[in-house]
C-alpha cells in the first residue's frame, strides 16, 4: 500500500466514522438508554455507581407502576451526535429527583360511598357528595430515580454505551 492508498483509506474511513457518530450513534446510545430505564422499573431501583433499591410503597406492590403510564411516557429524541432522554409525565420529575415541601389543593368536591348488599352481592353505591375547602398539604415524595440526571448519572449505562459503540467502531475499522 503505497501512500495515496493509505490516504484514501484513511479519508474513506473519517467520513464512515463521521456518519456514524452524527447519525447512527444517536438512535444506537438511545435504544440502550431505554432498556437502562425500563430494567430500573422492572428491577424496582437504579443501577447508578450501586443498585439503589426504590422505597417500598404503602399499597405493597409494584412501585412507580399503577397503569404503567410513566414507565410507558419515556421516550428519546436525537439531534446529531447525541440523544436525549425525555418523560412528559407532569410527576416524572417529581419521582426522578424526590420532593419535600406543601402543595396547595383546590376547593373540590368529594363524592361519598356507601355499600349496600343487594341479594348476596355487596355493592359500593355512591350516596352523596362533600365540599373540601383549598388548604395546603405537607408532601414528601421520596427519590425514585429511573432516568439517570447531570447529578447522578450511571457509570452502568455509560459503560454498556461506550462498550457497542466501541464494537461498532472496530466494526467501521476493520472492514
């Protein structure tokens, strides 16, 4: 291989890998993300330097997971050379970082509910509706991490990030 070969190589290479950080690197990091948040809800903690298991619940069962609407809400976006993790949720953020402190409640009504057995069935019936006056609440939201932040990033998820993009790097290279 003589020096014009190697040149032209070398350039064929640097746009290859150039495509790949701008392009494909984006949308490959971002898949792993996604599996990094969604294993923290199946794993009820965050894997960041250690696992940190989730405080339990008072209901006792799966934690941060009702409906599945805020595990189903992460999603990431790409711009070229990075992508971003990102959750609608309006209480993401609330669950991410934990809260302390009052809340202020609206004047509401609340509906009352009274059961009653008809044949050999117990059934809740509503029976009428009570006024509950705006007043403030003491909240505390304990952290539950599942989405890695500035503050607390996962040494995990950079780990298996650098470690397919390094495969995919030797991929461009050696072929």
């Amino acid at each position: 291989m003589d020096i014009s070969q190697f040149t032209s190589l070398l350039n064929k290479k640097s746009k290859e890998l150039k495509n790949y950080t701008i392009t494909q690197f984006p949308s490959k990091a971002g898949k792993i993300a996604m599996r990094f948040v969604n294993n923290n809800f199946r794993e009820q903690g965050y894997r960041g330097t250690t696992f940190k298991a989730w405080k339990a619940n008072k209901r006792g069962s799966t934690i941060l997971v009702k409906t599945g609407k805020l595990r189903a809400a992460t999603y990431f976006t790409t711009q070229p050379g990075q992508f971003t993790i990102k959750n609608p949720m309006k209480y993401a953020k609330i669950h991410n970082e934990g809260f302390s402190g009052k809340i202020k409640v609206k004047a509401h009504s609340r509906n009352k509910y009274k059961k009653t057995r008809v044949g050999n069935q117990t059934m809740t019936m509503k029976s009428g509706q009570g006024k509950v006056k705006a007043h403030d609440r003491n909240v505390n939201i304990p952290r539950r991490q599942f989405i890695p932040t500035e503050d607390n990033p996962s040494p995990t998820l950079y780990k298996n990030i650098l470690r397919a993009t390094a495969k995919d790097i030797d991929k461009i290279m050696n072929k």
